[in-house]
C-alpha cells in the first residue's frame, strides 16, 4: 500500500537492496536505516522549522506583501526538493536541512496570515489590538503544541501497535488526502486567475460547515501520520540505506505542519466574537 505522502511514493523506497536482509541483519549493519536514526532527525527537522519561524514571524507582520511569495516559493521549493531527494537519494542529509529552513519560513508567513490579515483574523476577539494580538500569539503556540502532541500521541499508538490501519482504511485515506489537496490546489488557482472566489474556500469558513471541515481534515492528517510511521517502519525493517532516514524525517515534517496549520485554522473559526 502506498502512502499519499509522495516522498513516500518512491519505487526506489519501497525497494530495499536484497543484500541487506532483515531487520535482525540491519540491526547489525551500521549504515542502515533505523527508527531511532529517523525519529532523531525528524526531531532536528522539527527545531530548524521552529526555530526559523520563530525568528522570521516579525517580517512578515512587517512585510505582508511577502507573506504570498514566500508560500509559493516554499511550495516550488518542496517539489524541487522532492524531486533532488528521489533522483538523489544519497545527498539528502544536505537538501532535507535547507528544506526544513525553507519550510520555517513558509510556517510562519502563512500562520501570519491566518491570525492577522485572513477573514479568520476578524474571528480573533480582544478589546485593544494589542489584546488581540496577544490572543493571536496565544493561538499560534497553541496550534503548535497540540500538533506536537496529535503526533507525539499517534507515535506512541502506533509503537504501541494500538493504532493500525486495515487495508481499506489505508486506500481510504490515500483517497481522501488526494481530494483535498486536489480541492486546495484548485481552488487556491481558479480563485487566483479569475481574482474572486468562483470556488467557495471552506476552510476559510468559520461556520459550523468550515469548522467540521477543519476537524475532518485534522483527523485525516492525524490518520496520515500513521501511513508515515509505518512507511518508516518498513524501509528501517527492509534494511534500507541510512541516508533515508532524511527522506523518511522529511515525509513526517510535510505531515506535521499540514497538521499544525489545519489546527490554527480551526482555532481561528473558534475564537469568533
């Protein structure tokens, strides 16, 4: 079963070297993917991503006309990143760093604007603007930390082996998670060429339509994290090479800010007036 995580996708992945047996024999072999090497560099990923919105939120609430150059370059950036990691695979450990960067920037410039200049913004109440510039701030950690804790939570499940997905569940959450992106994309193009909204963008929508959206595609992306960790699971048991351990870091990262903006949106709808 494929994961929809096109990182994931890779023939080269899901094809482990047949010299290097199972993961009793990769166990033995130090230059072979593991969890714990994967889960270490997924959490490096996690600090450069923080770290780099964290210093580079101020910008953009200084510099809006930014804030949309910045998410299409990250996005460009992301295919191109995708597409250096499947041809070349073994220089990963120095694409997958500078993505993670990127992808800070891209954290923080669309989290500005879902809190200060979407129609999710005017939901976010307080009495001065500096009062609800402190609950948007407030909003922003704690996306980020309910984000780290769905994964953190779906991690132990599924190290627990709690949390499995059957065969059709799989299928059906690769389905999904193709609709909605389809649906993102093109709305997000459609709207831009034809400048006004020809497709109705509920995710935007604070309205009781919008916010069970949000909640369906939050569980969808929680559901994905499991797709991940067990792709990561086969290819350490496959005994694949070490250096995708960086591709296997990079997939979850994708998952994980998917996660946290779907959480900030939510949030937002909630915090109506």
């Amino acid at each position: 079963m494929r994961s929809s995580n096109p990182i994931f996708n890779s023939a080269t992945y899901q094809e482990a070297p047949s010299w290097m047996g199972t993961l009793s024999q990769a166990q033995d072999q130090p230059q072979t993917m593991s969890v714990r090497g994967t889960a270490l560099k997924t959490l490096y990923l996690l600090a450069i991503t923080i770290a780099t919105a964290a210093a580079s939120w101020g910008y953009y609430q200084q510099n809006p006309s930014m804030i949309m150059p910045t998410m299409i370059g990250s996005i460009i950036g992301s295919v191109a990143a995708s597409i250096v990691m499947l041809k070349k695979p073994q220089i990963s450990g120095w694409v997958v760093p500078i993505f993670a960067f990127f992808e800070g920037l891209f954290v923080a410039a669309i989290s500005v604007a879902i809190v200060i200049y979407s129609p999710l913004a005017a939901n976010i109440g307080g009495e001065t603007e500096a009062i609800k510039h402190t609950n948007a701030m407030n909003m922003v950690g704690q996306a980020a930390g309910l984000s780290l804790a769905i994964t953190g939570a779906m991690l132990a499940g599924y190290a627990s082996g709690l949390l499995r997905l059957g065969s059709f569940m799989k299928k059906a959450v690769i389905v999904m998670v193709a609709g909605v992106s389809i649906y993102y994309i093109g709305s997000f193009l459609i709207n831009t060429i034809a400048s006004q909204e020809i497709i109705p963008r509920v995710d935007y929508d604070a309205g009781p339509i919008g916010i069970g959206f949000s909640l369906f595609v939050i569980v969808l992306a929680s559901l994905m994290l499991l797709l991940d960790f067990q792709f990561v699971d086969d290819g350490a048991k496959r005994g694949l090479p070490k250096y995708y351990e960086w591709i296997g870091a990079f997939g979850i990262l994708t998952t994980v800010v998917w996660l946290y903006i779907e959480i900030l949106k939510l949030l937002a709808k909630l915090k109506s007036e």
